[in-house]
C-alpha cells in the first residue's frame, strides 16, 4: 500500500501541486474539494474497480484513474483558482 501511495506520488507530482494550491485558495469551490477528497478515499480504500492480486492490472487502475480523475477535476477550476492551463 505505501508502495503504491509513492509511486503514484512520483507520477503526480506537478498536478499534486497544483491540487494543493487550489486547495489552500480561497476561492476554490466545494466540489472540486469533495471530489479530491474522493479521489484520496479511492486511493486509501482497499477497494479497487480490479484487485491488486490481479498481475499488472491491479495497480494499473490506480495509474490510470487517479491521474485521470485529477486532470479533470483540475481542468474545470475556474481560471483564477489556476485551472486554466490552456495558453500557458
């Protein structure tokens, strides 16, 4: 578990700055804060959409979907939060 709470780390490491500014900014809405938590309590939760017993594809959800989920809760932050990186 602390293996994989790390390596996801090291994968995320610019978006977890920028979740961790938004969430530190006043101005940041409820629902990205809800759904961040979210995304934590899935990368916690012993429950996984596959296990981790399955070779390769176990922790391969987590690679995939906490990444993902992140990017997109980060993409509909309004500009001043620091959601915008189009044109950057």
């Amino acid at each position: 578990m602390w293996k994989r709470t790390v390596f996801l780390w090291t994968l995320l490491h610019t978006d977890a700055r920028r979740v961790w500014a938004a969430l530190r900014h006043p101005l940041t809405p409820r629902w990205f804060k809800l759904g961040v938590g979210l995304v934590v309590l899935y990368l916690l939760s012993p429950v996984d959409l596959v296990p981790d017993v399955v070779p390769f594809l176990g922790l391969a959800d987590d690679i995939v979907l906490v990444p993902l989920a992140l990017r997109w809760l980060l993409g509909r932050l309004p500009a001043e939060v620091g959601g915008s990186t189009r044109g950057r």
